[in-house]
C-alpha cells in the first residue's frame, strides 16, 4: 500500500462542493495513487508541494460539481436545439476523470521551470565525456 501525502479530509477542505460517501472512498484510493504518480515524477520535491498537487490531482479526478450536463474535463462545448446537434472538445492536459500531473502541479514539484531541454541517456555518459 503507498504511502498518501494527503488526507481525504485535505481534499474535502479544498473542494468546492461536498463529497459523497462513494467519492471519500475512491478519494482514498486516487491519493495513493497520486503519491506513486507524483514521486515516479518528482520524488524529492517538497512534502507541501506534494500534498497541494495530490489534493488538485484527485479534485480535478472527482470533478467540481458544477459541470452538470457538461463532461468532466471538457474545454469547449456547443449545444443545438431542434437539430439535435452536440459537441465537446476535452482538454489535452489530461482524460475525464483521470489523475494526470498539470503544467502548474510541474511547477509546483519543482519541474518544469527549466530553459531547454534534457536528454533521457544523459546520465548514461560519464562527466569525463561531457
């Protein structure tokens, strides 16, 4: 079992709505989750940090309950009337209802903030080579 870096009652005093008995379960268990997500991620981040970007992760997962008729993560929508006609367009940063790490969640880890780019074989070569 890992190890959270957030309580399901941190969650509860961010969102902006109530949390059904089912979601403070599944709460739970997305918080887990998000620790291994974020620590694959970014494992010596700050522990504030990690707690802020647990709490959005899992928020952003659930829903703020106030997209009623509208999908979760949608960016754009169109409605018709008697055409019968509807469209969404789903943000890229992560899928409905999915726990994802955002551009700010990134900045928040201290990742993300860095000019340029970097090279994934990089440690593979000895400092005497580069």
């Amino acid at each position: 079992m890992a190890t959270s870096y957030a309580s399901v009652a941190d969650v509860k005093a961010r969102m902006t709505r109530t949390m059904t008995e089912s979601e403070q379960n599944l709460c739970e268990t997305m918080l887990e989750d998000a620790a291994v997500m974020i620590d694959a991620y970014a494992l010596n981040a700050d522990t504030d940090a990690k707690k802020i970007v647990s709490c959005r992760m899992v928020i952003r997962a659930l829903g703020d309950g106030n997209s009623i008729g509208t999908p979760m993560g949608a960016t754009q929508g169109s409605m018709s009337a008697l055409g019968y006609s509807q469209s969404w367009t789903i943000g890229s940063g992560g899928g409905a209802g999915e726990l994802y790490i955002g551009k700010a969640d990134r900045q928040l880890l201290g990742k993300g903030n860095a000019i340029g780019s970097y090279s994934p074989v990089q440690q593979l070569v000895p400092e005497a080579l580069s």
